[in-house]
C-alpha cells in the first residue's frame, strides 16, 4: 500500500513544483513586458496593506504570495492570495488574484460581494451570516433606491455608510450592470477609503486576462470617481 501511496504522491508534488515555477516565470515576464517589479515572498509592509481589507478573509488564509509592484503608480498593485480548504480527503487550495488602486476620491468603506447560488436563494439569512464572519459590526446589507438599478439579485453590497445612493455614480452602476448583460465573471470590489481591491473568486490569470481585468478595474475605479 505505500508503495502505492508513493506512485500517486511523488508525481503529483513534481507536478505541483512544476506548476509554481511555470507560474512564477509567467509573472516574472508579465512584470518586464509591463513594467512591474516582481517580488515572490512580498514583505509584511505590502502584505498588510491588503489584508486592512476585511473581505480577504474569504479568499485568505495563508499569506499572500507573488506580488507584482507596478513602476507607475497609476497602475494597481496586484499580489496572489491562498485559501486553504479542508475536505474528508486532504485539502484544496484556491488562489484569487487581488488588484489594489488607490482611490482617485475618498469614498466610504463598502464590499460589494458576488452572490453564490445559495446567497442569491437565502439572501438576507446569508448577509448576516457573512457580516458576522468579516467581524463587520457596522456593516449592513444596504438598499439602494429603485431608480439606482443595483443588481441587489447578483450582488450583495454592504457599508456603514447611509449615502452610498449618492456616492456611488451611475456609470459605476451600469458598468456592473454591463457585466451580468455580456455573461463576464461577476468581480468582487471593497473599499476601505484609502484604496480600493477588485478581483474575481478563486481565479488566477493569463497575461491576456490580467490586462483586460486592469482595463475593466481602471473603468470601475474612474467611474467611482464621477
């Protein structure tokens, strides 16, 4: 049996080595291609800056890994989170890209959250449940008015705030409304008023994938300042 054991263990570790080091060399290209320092093991300075943000904790529980530290500062800071989850044969690990601007105006701290099937079924049930794992005490499940069209069907937004109404442009709204339209992955956006993260659950991506999502996060992050 440990023989056995050995055939199946040995492969899949060479071949999770194998994936790292294809993964760290994709980076280290796209950070020459695009102006960006790479640092594999970033230092507890830039890890902190993203973990001020409560909603790392569902995509975060190991540290955050593969920072890239853009030259211009008007591009995002980008590092790679690890969740660690325990099942009845081992454990899974899910990597999220996290994409970090600063904020172009001071906005009020929000998390607008993707919806999963079972939030999107059991909605104001699960919105307690996830303020209370954030830690999010003032934190509330905020409803927009009717004429500000938020997509409250696929999308949670929660804040201490009492004007995200008016705070919140309409072209931001119709970007994410413009997203559910076309099919695109539903993004996830959090604000702690000094910065804003954008990034899409449990998804790494392509050179090609990660421009795209730079544009789309530039958009967001420019309409948000209107």
């Amino acid at each position: 049996m440990l023989v056995i054991a050995l055939g199946f263990f040995i492969p899949f570790m060479t071949y999770k080595r194998y994936k790292k080091k294809q993964r760290t060399g994709d980076l280290q290209d796209y950070a020459k291609k695009n102006s960006y320092e790479f640092y594999e093991n970033p230092d507890k300075k830039t890890i902190d800056l993203f973990l001020d943000f409560f909603s790392m904790k569902l995509i975060s529980t190991e540290p955050p890994f593969n920072f890239l530290d853009p030259i211009d500062n008007c591009q995002p800071k980008i590092i790679t989170t690890q969740r660690v989850v325990q099942t009845g044969n081992g454990s899974s690990t899910y990597h999220t890209q996290v994409f970090l601007f600063k904020l172009r105006k001071e906005l009020p701290n929000f998390f607008i959250k993707k919806k999963n099937l079972i939030e999107k079924l059991f909605s104001n049930a699960n919105a307690r449940r996830l303020i209370k794992y954030l830690g999010a005490k003032n934190q509330r499940n905020y409803s927009f008015n009717k004429n500000k069209n938020f997509p409250k069907a696929n999308y949670y937004c929660f804040t201490d705030n009492d004007d995200l109404d008016y705070l919140l442009s309409n072209k931001f709204i119709n970007l994410l409304n413009q997203g559910l339209e076309k099919g695109k992955k539903q993004i996830n956006i959090e604000s702690n008023q000094k910065n804003i993260i954008f990034y899409v659950y449990n998804k790494r991506h392509t050179q090609e994938d990660m421009n795209y999502y730079i544009n789309l996060f530039n958009a967001c992050n420019e309409a948000l300042s209107q």
